[in-house]
C-alpha cells in the first residue's frame, strides 16, 4: 500500500527472520536498521511459527518513508476478527515521529481493513499519557470506548472506529 508520504510493506517472512539475525538489512529497496521493529520484535518467532506457507503475516505491515527508503515503524492487526472486531497497535521510530507519519499509516490500514468483510469495528488502546498516540487515533475518527486496568501496562484508554462511518 501507497500514501503520499509511505510505503506500507507487508510484513514477510524475510523481515522476520532478518530483524531477528539482527543487524541492518535491505528488503527491496527499502533499509530496516536494526530496532526498526521496537518493541513489537518480541514477537516475531510467534509470526513465524504461525506464519505456515503464507509469505506474510496477515494485516501488518512494515512502514517506510518513501523519500528515504528508510524503515520507520510497524503497524497492523495484534489478532485475527473476532465477532466483527480487530485490533490495531502502531509504532514508529524516534525518527518517523512528530510527523504525521503515524496518522497517515493508520489511516491507509483502516482503509485496508474496509476490505476485510469479517470487521465492522476497529479497536485500539493506548496509556492514558501517549498523547501523540492518542492524537493519531482521533484524527482518524477513533472515539473513546472506555478505560481498562491491565496487569503489566496499567490504566490503558479503550478506542473504537467503525468501518461503516465516512473517513
């Protein structure tokens, strides 16, 4: 997927195995510096074994600035749907952020997850101090749904936007 701004690459089988080698590496023309993935690395091996014969996990994606050709950040589905409802997680580098990348991303999967006929609503959750997060969900029309206690993040704030409102 194209925006103005990024390209959104679905994330393959080879950027699993080459984040978790470690190091730098090309993808096309596309450079993933080491940490290009943050936190979200943790569960590659998890995608890899689930991944089967398909070449990419489904509903996530690599973000890259098309200008630099330079890795930025993940995003996509945390789950399959279940009961017309997905989950979203994003995340960028220090140096994708502060731009409007993340906005632009999360706006190119909601329309990506249009085409999914098994969601109506996508979730999202946030820590209640994540501002520019909190920031790229309402510019994408999320609205609050709630707050939650969670055993190791704390209070999170609870989002929801469904795929039938206009963009």
């Amino acid at each position: 997927m194209e925006t103005p701004r990024l390209r959104l690459l679905p994330l393959s089988r080879e950027m699993l195995m080459q984040t978790l080698g470690g190091g730098d590496f090309q993808v096309q023309d596309f450079t993933f510096t080491q940490g290009w993935a943050g936190e979200a690395a943790i569960i590659f091996p998890i995608h890899l074994l689930n991944l089967g014969e398909e070449d990419a996990v489904q509903g996530s994606f690599a973000v890259v600035e098309r200008a630099s050709g330079q890795s930025i950040g993940l995003l996509g589905t945390k789950h399959a749907p279940e009961l017309g409802r997905v989950e979203i997680g994003y995340g960028l580098t220090e140096a994708g952020r502060g731009q409007g990348y993340a906005t632009e991303a999360v706006g190119a999967l909601l329309e990506h997850l249009r085409g999914w006929p098994d969601v109506q609503t996508v979730l999202a959750e946030t820590v209640p101090d994540n501002q520019p997060s909190i920031r790229v969900l309402e510019k994408n029309g999320f609205r609050l749904t709630g707050r939650r206690l969670d055993s190791s993040d704390g209070e999170l704030m609870c989002w929801a936007y469904p795929l039938s409102q206009l963009s």
